[in-house]
C-alpha cells in the first residue's frame, strides 16, 4: 500500500476499492464536452469523408524507413 494520504489507481485496481479512489480524486472536466466528444469519436468520420490523405503523411518527403532499423 501506497504511504501517502491517498491511494494510487493501481492500489485501487488491485484491491477493488475504485469508489474510494474516485471520492479522494474528484473529477473536474467538463461532463458535456467529454460527452459530445465521445459521441463524435463513437461515430467516426462521416461516409465519403477522409480523415486524411491516403497516399502520404502532411509534411511528408515520401521516404521510407528499412525495418528492423
């Protein structure tokens, strides 16, 4: 177990004590923004609509590295 004041997300995973976690950690984002966000990525990108260039990378000079390198 963890010395400090409050217990750590491990220690809290293994002994099964995440509520006690979540009270000692309380949250401080935005619950409407987090859940449009994951709204957004749950549905991905929209039918004929890329996410980007299939071919090459922004920025990218088209080289390629060997494997194993």
């Amino acid at each position: 177990m963890s010395r400090g004041k409050y217990l750590s997300l491990e220690e809290a995973r293994q002994t099964s004590q995440l509520g006690r976690f979540c009270e000692e950690h309380p949250s401080e984002a935005d619950r409407g923004r987090f859940f449009a966000l994951l709204d957004a990525m749950s549905k991905g990108a929209l039918k004929g609509e890329e996410t980007s260039q299939p071919d090459h990378a922004e920025g990218s000079n088209e080289t390629r590295t060997r494997q194993g390198t």
